[in-house]
C-alpha cells in the first residue's frame, strides 16, 4: 500500500508497497514522473492552507487515488551561494626587441611602437566586456588568438595605440563570463483529488495554493555581445511554495430531454470515438484512442488541439526522432515527446512566445521552460541542463532557450520532454510537427 505522511500539514514522505520510504520530491521526479512506480494516494484527511483537517467538506470518507500529482516545484540539489574567482587574461608576446608586431590568428595587421602600446590595445579592448556597465564580470577573453611578435628592426609604418585599437575593434570578438542573480517567482503547483460528488469537468478548489520565491544565481557566457551560455550554478530557496488541492468532478452528468449543458471547451480538431477508463484530462476533452494495455504508447496516440490560428510549431531539438511517445506509460499517461541527445545539446523554441513565469525548476519537470503562444497555445520543454531565457522574454521561433540535460530525474538519459498545450490541455506533439 502507499501512502504520503503528514507532517504538520504538509506533506513530508512517501511509504512505497515494499516498505522503502523516499522523500515526496525524490519519489515524484524518480517514479511518478516517468511512470516507474505506484501513483499517489492521498492520506485519510486533507490539510487546508492554516493546518486545519477539512476532508468533513467532501461526502465520500476516502479520495481516489490521484489522477495528476505536478508537486510543489522544489530547488535542484545546487549549493545556496556561489563565488567564482576573477580570471585574469595575459596577452601573449613573444621574441625580443623594442617594436611590437600585432597579429591576429597569425595574420600581422598592424605595427606598434611599444609592447607598452600593445599591452595598452588589449586592456582597451577587454574593458568592452560585460553586458552592462553594473556586471559582475569574471573572466575576460579574445576569441580569435592575438600575440604580439617582438622585434629589433623599425617597422616602415608603425600605428598608433589608438589606431590599432580601432582597427582590432571592428575585427575582434570578445568573451566573457558573468556572475548575475535574480530573485524569481515559483508558482504554485496543485494536488488533483477525483471527487464523486462533483460532475464530470467542474472543479472544486478546496486550498489555494501560495506562490514562493528562489534566488538564483546564473553564470552567462557571451560572444560578441551575444548569449551564448546561461547556466544555473545556485539556487536558494527564499519562500517556499505550497500547492492548491483540487477537487476534480467524476460525477455521471445527467441528461435533461429539455436542455443540454454547454461544452466547457473548443471541440478537438481531431480524434473521434470513445475513451478509455483512466484517460479522461478533464475540461470536458477526453483522449480517443488510448491503449491504456501497453506499457509504452506507440506513435499515433492522443489527439490534435483546436485550431492553432496560422501557428506553426517546428523542431526544439537537432535530432528529429522521438524516442518515446505521448500516450499510456507504465501504468498512467505520459504527456509529452521525449527526444534524447547529448548532455547541453541545443533546445529552440518551437514556435515564437513569451517566456512564461511558470518557467522555473519543478519537481518531476525538472528545469523547465513554458513559452505562450497565440490561440491559447503553450509549449514546454522540461528536464534542461541550463536555460538561455528569463520569465518575460519575447523569443522567436528557432531562437536558442536552453540546454538539454536530464533535471529532475536521476532514472533517466539526457532529453527534452515536450509538450504541446492549448487552455492548459495536453496534446500529441506528434500532429504538430512537420
């Protein structure tokens, strides 16, 4: 049997069928999440948001087990504070002699009168780093290989320090690295309880939920004034965020031979027929075509959303092979695409949006990026190595967003677990992609 233990009215850990006991977060990213163990039953007794028992509020004593668990998002196991130590550049310079001759990738393009002047070009030209004047800059770099060759003989035309630094400015690319901190929003997740005494597709918010804030701490790479790298070196919890619990109708709707109720959502654009037991995502969509017999789905299952209104998602990743599909996963649906590759292999956004404030680490997700579209569209790119992005970013369609890792799992390979929303509801990535 298993069971989550209360502890103060909060949820603390989980006692697996064979006895073992894992915390709830290590027990949501490493079984749950990937469908390698039992789903959650929720304790006899629900805890609103002051500690007080209000399970009395529901008509049936026990809750079905729970069809949907995204717990509370929870930090990554990062150090609280990170410190990097400043990295000093030394120019190389070579031979012996009064006059410098400047060379970039071994191409001379100029002559100075001193290694003075070339020393003096270098500084100049490293004081370019850094993405704002207040940037805590800790490591300064030349991308392309510069050195200075020292030499006896006086050159025929010999450049200004000045001079040489405005011909290596327009030609030269510069890198660095930068220390930044935010202190960032972590929504609020929530606890979907079935409920007998609700109708099918209406809800029931028995504790709202209380949104949380991290500080996190990022280490940036840039060349040529460009992002290139973005990774999460330390998190530090500031507030933690507590879950809603939902109560979610499984009530039979009666028919009325007078009236008939409105739909609570867009018809599908696609999929027709019946359902199978356990497949149901509320909203008043059910999922055709779900074989809940397999332990892993094979392709074509699940459904196409409502008209996308001119959006057309592409590819997150390089590789264009789905390794494991949307659909009924060991024992509960899986709902996205997995695509593996190499550890920090690029991530794109699929379509152009705005970055979503869900964007953040939760657990069973991981590091996970939201972007909005139009039409009600939302996509997801979860279990990330690093990100790229920032709550509130306009990006664009192909725009690098992060790296591909494997957050939020210790059971798991690198990949980019996808998805494809529309008004919060699941749908199959596969239909969407050329």
């Amino acid at each position: 049997m298993l069971s989550v233990d209360l502890v103060d009215g909060h949820y603390t850990t989980v006692t697996l069928s064979d006895g073992s006991i894992a915390t709830l977060e290590d027990y949501e990213s490493e079984y749950v999440q990937f469908g390698l163990g039992d789903a959650l039953i929720m304790p006899t007794g629900v805890i609103d948001e002051t500690g007080n028992d209000v399970s009395a509020l529901v008509d049936s004593p026990d809750y079905a087990p729970l069809e949907e668990v995204p717990a509370t998002p929870t930090p990554l196991p990062l150090p609280e504070e990170y410190e990097r130590e400043t990295a000093a550049f030394s120019p190389a310079a070579s031979g012996e002699g009064e006059f410098a001759a400047l060379s970039v990738d071994d191409v001379i393009v100029c002559f100075l009168a001193s290694k003075a002047d070339y020393d003096w070009v270098i500084e100049k030209l490293l004081n370019g780093c850094g993405s704002s004047q207040d940037a805590k800059v800790t490591e300064k770099g030349i991308v392309e290989n510069i050195c200075a060759y020292l030499q006896a003989d006086e050159p025929s035309d010999i450049y200004t320090k000045e001079e040489a630094y405005l011909l290596l400015a327009e030609s030269v690319t510069l890198r660095w690295v930068e220390t930044a901190i935010s202190t960032e929003k972590v929504e609020p997740s929530a606890l979907y309880q079935d409920d007998v005494t609700l109708e099918k597709g209406k809800t029931k918010v028995l504790s709202e939920g209380k949104s949380g804030k991290v500080k996190n701490t990022y280490e940036k790479v840039y060349e040529g004034g460009k992002l290139v790298e973005k990774e999460l070196v330390a998190q530090k919890v500031v507030t933690e965020a507590e879950p809603s619990i939902v109560l979610r109708g499984t009530k039979a709707v009666s028919s009325s031979p007078t009236t008939q109720a409105a739909p609570t959502t867009k018809e599908p654009a696609s999929g027709t027929g019946g359902y199978w037991s356990g497949t149901s995502i509320g909203k008043g969509v059910d999922y055709p075509n779900i074989d809940t017999s397999q332990s892993r789905p094979e392709r074509g299952q699940g459904i196409m959303g409502p008209s996308t209104g001119g959006l057309s998602f592409a590819w997150p990743t390089d590789r264009k092979h789905i390794s494991s599909n949307f659909g009924w996963r060991y024992g509960r649906m899986h709902y996205g695409s997995d695509i593996f590759d190499d550890r920090n292999s690029p991530v794109y956004a699929s379509e152009s949006g705005t970055v979503s404030s869900y964007t953040g680490t939760h657990s069973g997700y991981g590091l996970i990026i939201e972007l909005t579209h139009s039409n009600g569209y939302t996509t997801r790119y979860a279990h990330l190595e690093s990100m790229a992005v920032s709550p509130g970013d306009r990006v664009s369609k192909g725009q690098l967003i992060g790296f591909m890792g494997n957050s939020g799992t210790v059971a798991s390979e690198p990949h980019c677990h996808f998805e494809i929303r529309c008004d919060g509801v699941p749908y199959n990535p596969e239909f969407y992609l050329p």
